[in-house]
C-alpha cells in the first residue's frame, strides 16, 4: 500500500525517518525494465515511475487548456481552475505519534495492546493514522457518500470549447472536439471537402459538414449513395421504332425505310423517290418505309418493280375493236383499223394492198401499188436509228430502183439511206415526242432504161408514236 503525506506541510526529522522506513518496506523492487504506456523505467530505484507528461511533452494542452499530470498519464484543464484558492472543508488534521527511533523498528509494523503495559490493547499505532477524508482532485466532486464523483463539465456548461466545437465529457475533464464532416484545425471546426477524396464514383456536392453524390444523366444513384448504375432507358420505350443500350446512354435505330430525326428518337421517312429520278421508269411514288413505281395506262409494272411492259391489249381481247376491223397494238395502246378502202382508179388486191393497172389511163403518173404498213416508235427514241427496211421484190434485167420518201416527213424527221441496188432503210434522224401519228409515203422508182420504163410502187407507213419513252 502507498501513505499519501502530501497534507503534511512540516515534519520532524525522527517523523520523516519512519515514515520513509514505512514505504521502503512497502515498495517491492521491480523486476522487469518494460512499463505501461505512461511509466518509464527507473534503473535506480528499479521500479516504474510515472512520467510528468506535462514536462516532457511540448504543447500537451493548448489554448486556455492547462496540463495536470496523472499516474500514467495527464489531463488539459481549464486554467481558471487553477485561480481558486485551496479551503479544505475538514478539520486540521492531528499531528501524527511516530515511536522513539532509539527503541529501533520492528520487522512489520503491529498495533500497540490497548491499556499499555505488556497488553496490546492500550497501545497507538506505529504508523501515521490520518483520520480525516481525503481532498478529491481537479475534475472531481466529493459525494455525500465521501467518494469522488466525475464533474461533467459538458453539462453544467462549464467548458472553454468555442461555439464550432463539440464538448465531449471525460474522466476528471473535458475534451473539445468537431462534429462528424469537420476537422480542427487552428482551434477551429473547418468542413472537410470530402469531394477532394473521391467518396462520389461520379459527381459529388460539398455541404457544410456533409456531402451529396449524384449521377451523370444516364445513370441513377445506388443504395449506397455514393456509387452509380446504369439506367436501361430501353425499358421505357424513348424510340419509335428500335433501342439499343449503352452504357449510360442508349442509341435509337429505325427500320428499313425511315431514318432518324434530329431528336435522336423519332423515325421519319426516308423518301427514297427523291434519290434519283431513275429509280422508277415513269413515275415513284414514296410509301412509309418504301416506294413503289406506277406506270402509265396501257403499261404495267414488270417484275423487276421498276419497269413499265407494254400492255397488249390486242393479245389479251381488251380492246373494243370490232370484229370487221383489226386491232393494232402499239406501246401504250392500241388502235382498231378499219378495213382497206382502195381510193379510185385503185383497186383492192389483198387486205393491205390497192393497185392501179397500166391499161387504166387514170392510172398514169400514179403509182403501180400502194402496200400499207403500220409500226409503232417509242417517244424520244434516240438518233439516228434505222427503224424500217424497204426491198424490192421483183427484178427486172438492165433496171435500177431509186428510194425516196414521197410524203408526211414534213418536219425532216426522217430520210432513206440505200443500202443496195435493190433495198433501201428509212433512218429516224430527229427525236418525234408523242402521242402521234405520223404517215410516210416511201416510194421505189423503178428505171429500166433499155425498155424505156419507169415506174413506181409506194409503201403507206403509218407510224403511232407513244406518249412516254417506253
């Protein structure tokens, strides 16, 4: 056991040397070097002393906060604790009855027998006997019962904290501190800029002691508060017509035929007809997602979608030719030709043929035959073409022929190239746009000069010109 004589101001030498052969025998010697946090080793006295802290540290309390060392360790106070003035509430303590150092000391200190004499019962103590209560240190109050209550120094509101700080009551003090999201700094409670350390995976807003996380658009917050997932905005339907997503984002694509509007979710339509205006051979018109040619009456879409066939209408019987007249069909239509009718002095031969014989005097300067032929011309068809052939069927010794375009090519579309003695081509020279009929005159002159002999048959050409180029 330890004997506190901190209250005893003056001692007597004889007091002073039993009361240090009290704690020499009281004090065990230590037997280790190694101390608790708090204790340094003596070698001499070869035992754990404590440390005075507020020596040996710089700065151990700052502020208005002072040092006051504990056994194995130390508390900051305030300093105007320090400024009252010690009265102790108890009664001077007795002066203590320390035996003759002549007698010499026992081994262990026995108590006297009182009644004095060879009895034990009269006799005082050996030891100093302190009857009074013992004074509670700095930070504690003595209870009713005699012990040392902690002062809570954060409740009676008796602390030296400044208004940013915290309270935070101790074991015989107070320590100041910050709240959660601030740390001290020069005496201070400063906000930690916890946006500086990463604690958001994406964007982060500092707050006064706290902070806020939040996601770029695309993402939402997770449970946690402070990563992101991915929003699957697919799940919401934003196209019109396919979504595909993507980390963050996502991506819209249309069907085959539209394409996307500027707002990145809309599919319009993709008006292919205004690509080219080859796409279709008359005309394209644009459906939702596609398009489709048409063609003109008397023609019909082939099967490439694009082209435009001739519709026969003289093969299929959709005409309203009658049965006394011949159905001609020509690109994009079809015309009902009456029967020959041989104009006098000719006559009729054949379906197709009028002659006017020699022995007929109105026959003279007039042609020998008149064949009739019909042909049909595209609109616009390219030049020069070869589009009809003429040849003469029966020869004569010693005769030449002579071809020549008699009538109807008025406007110079047309002329004869001879390709032999005996044949001739009618070549398209100019372009003809339709619907027309032109009617051409294609006359052989016959020229046989040992027999003094000239003469003439003609072919009547009547060409239908179509109103579209096909």
């Amino acid at each position: 056991m330890l004997l506190d004589i901190r209250g005893f101001r003056f001692c007597s030498p004889a007091r002073m040397l039993a009361a240090l052969v009290f704690i020499l025998l009281c004090v065990q010697p230590g037997h280790g070097q190694t101390c608790t946090e708090g204790f340094a080793y003596d070698r001499r006295a070869r035992q754990c002393i404590d440390v005075d802290e507020c020596r040996t540290l710089p700065d151990a309390c700052r502020g208005d906060m002072g040092c006051v060392n504990q056994n194995g360790g130390y508390l900051c106070l305030p300093r105007s604790l320090y400024n009252q003035p010690y009265r102790p509430d108890t009664p001077a303590l007795p002066n203590p009855v320390y035996q003759d150092p002549s007698a010499g000391f026992p081994d262990t200190f026995l108590p006297a027998v009182p009644g004095g004499g060879g009895g034990r019962g009269g006799v005082e103590p050996s030891y100093p006997r302190v009857r009074s209560t013992a004074q509670c240190i700095l930070g504690y109050t003595l209870a009713e019962d005699g012990t040392c209550n902690d002062i809570d120094e954060c409740e009676t509101n008796s602390h030296h904290c400044n208004p940013t700080q915290v309270c935070i009551n101790t074991s015989g003090g107070y320590t100041c501190s910050c709240t959660e999201g601030y740390w001290l700094i020069g005496g201070q409670c400063q906000d930690i800029d916890e946006c500086r350390y990463g604690y958001c995976q994406q964007l982060c807003a500092n707050a006064p002691g706290s902070y806020s996380c939040s996601c770029n658009p695309g993402f939402i917050l997770n449970p946690d508060s402070r990563t992101c997932q991915d929003v699957d905005e697919c799940e919401d339907e934003p196209c019109s017509h396919g979504c595909f997503n993507t980390y963050g984002s996502f991506m819209c694509n249309c069907d085959e035929g539209f394409e996307l509007a500027a707002d990145g979710t809309t599919c319009i339509d993709l008006d292919e007809c205004s690509f080219s205006e080859f796409l279709c051979q008359h005309r394209c018109v644009n459906t939702p997602g596609s398009f489709s040619c048409i063609c003109p009456p008397g023609y019909y879409v082939f099967e490439d979608g694009r082209s435009c066939e001739d519709f026969n209408e003289c093969d299929t019987g959709n005409n309203t030719c009658t049965t006394a007249q011949v159905c001609f069909n020509f690109q994009g239509g079809y015309t009902c030709l009456d029967p020959l009718q041989c104009r006098p002095p000719y006559v009729e031969v054949s379906d197709n043929q009028c002659m006017c014989s020699a022995e007929n005097p109105a026959c003279r300067d007039k042609a020998f035959t008149i064949l009739y032929r019909h042909m049909d011309l595209s609109s616009g068809r390219s030049v020069p073409a070869d589009i009809f052939q003429m040849q003469a069927t029966t020869r004569y010794p010693g005769a030449f022929y002579i071809f020549q375009i008699k009538s109807g090519n008025d406007g110079r579309e047309f002329y004869m190239r001879q390709t032999s003695n005996v044949s001739a081509t009618l070549v398209l020279s100019r372009p003809i746009k339709g619907p027309k009929q032109v009617v051409l005159d294609l006359e052989m002159v016959t020229v046989n000069n040992v027999i003094n002999f000239r003469g003439s048959s003609i072919i009547r050409l009547t060409i239908f010109v179509s109103e579209h180029p096909f």
